[in-house]
C-alpha cells in the first residue's frame, strides 16, 4: 500500500476526516492498519508520518476543528503471523465465532465422535503408572534423554 494510500485510509472522498477516525481521535484512541503482505520498518515509518498527515490535514478540511494526529501503527503480514503463533487459541476462537471450521484446532465435542477417542479418560490406570514414574525420574535428573513414542493424549 502506498503513502498516497496510507493516507486516503483516513479521509472521506471529499477530503473530510472520515468520521469513526475523528471520533477515535476525540477518545484518545490509535489507529492501526493491517496490511496482508510485509512492509519493513523503513517503510512504515514514512507510511505512519502520511497517516499522521493526512489526519491533521483532512480535520481542519470544510472549516473542521483541527484535530492532532493520534498514535498510529502498522501492522504487516509478518506481525500478524507472529501474533498468531503466539495465541493460536484466539485464533481457533474467532473461526468458532465466524462459524468456520479447520483452524487446525478442534474442540473436545468435536474429537469425542471419532471412534478412536470413544474411550473415556482413566486417571489412575495402573498399567501406566510405572512408566510415568520411570519418566518423572529420568525428567529430573541431570543430561538424561527421553524419547517417547505413541499415540498423543494417552498420558
């Protein structure tokens, strides 16, 4: 997105300051664009400064009140990816919100129909209890290696 973009975001095709822009303004709010592809930091800085810019110019527009430019940031593709590998829960959330499935995330009431979880959860099952323990000890101890082999969930 260009900086002559960058600063149509915030105004109306008339020039005016877009209204929900003035409002976040008056709140002390900031503005935040999302861009879905990279932007290195050299590039955001002169597309913030045009963002900045243009909400000053386009608020004193058609006799409006000046109003000081508010924090702005830019968010490129890059930083979204990161943001959601950190919380991929609130990812798998909004799918759930949006009424879409496949976030790579599946709730208990979805996994509980497949055959191969028709088994209820044994918390004490006395077959296992040695192997956990054996595991405990060697988790402990110092420069100890463990590699564990099977099927997720069963521990």
């Amino acid at each position: 997105m260009s900086e002559a973009a960058c600063s149509a975001e915030v105004r109306n095709k008339d020039g005016t300051l877009k209204p929900q822009v003035r409002k976040l303004i008056e709140r002390g709010g900031a503005y935040v664009l999302f861009l879905g592809r990279d932007c290195v930091g050299q590039s955001k800085d002169p597309r913030i400064a045009a963002i900045k810019t243009a909400i000053e110019s386009a608020s004193e527009f058609a006799g409006g009140a000046k109003a000081a430019a508010c924090d702005v940031y830019i968010y490129d593709a890059t930083d979204i990816a990161g943001w959601v590998n950190t919380f991929p829960a609130a990812v798998a959330a909004v799918f759930e919100y949006l009424g879409k499935h496949g976030a790579g995330a599946h709730t208990w009431a979805e996994l509980s129909g497949y055959p191969s979880f028709e088994l209820p959860f044994a918390e004490v099952d006395k077959g296992r209890v040695g192997i956990i323990e054996s595991l405990r000890v060697a988790a402990t101890g110092e420069r100890n290696v463990t590699r564990i082999i099977g099927a997720s969930g069963l521990g």
